[in-house]
C-alpha cells in the first residue's frame, strides 16, 4: 500500500520549499525545506508566518 501523500499548500522561496501538513499529533505544521544540492537544512515550524520568515533569512552554507 502506498503511503499517503500529506503535504499541501506548497510554495517557494528561492531554493526552500514551504508546505503544510499534520505531525504525528495531529496538528497542523509547516515545513521549511531547502532543495539546493548538499544543504540539508530543515525545520518544522507552528505557523506558516514562520516558515516563510525562515524561508527568507535562508543561506546555504554549501558552496
């Protein structure tokens, strides 16, 4: 069986990807996510406000 695709609401900034979604409590969370090659950089965030500030001040330290 598949697992279930629950992240929604995606959008962009630069390199990071936010999207919205349920952690395991069942509340809902925001995901900050850098796609850049080598980065790594994540985090889960309680509002969307604070992802996209993250999302912003975001600086890749792989050059």
């Amino acid at each position: 069986m598949p697992a279930r695709d629950s992240f929604h609401s995606v959008m962009r900034i630069g390199p990071v990807q936010i999207c919205t979604h349920h952690d395991r409590t069942g509340r809902t969370a925001h995901a900050a996510v850098c796609t850049a090659d080598r980065c790594g950089w994540s985090a889960d965030y309680s509002s969307r406000t604070a992802a996209q500030l993250a999302a912003r001040t975001h600086r890749c330290t792989v050059r």
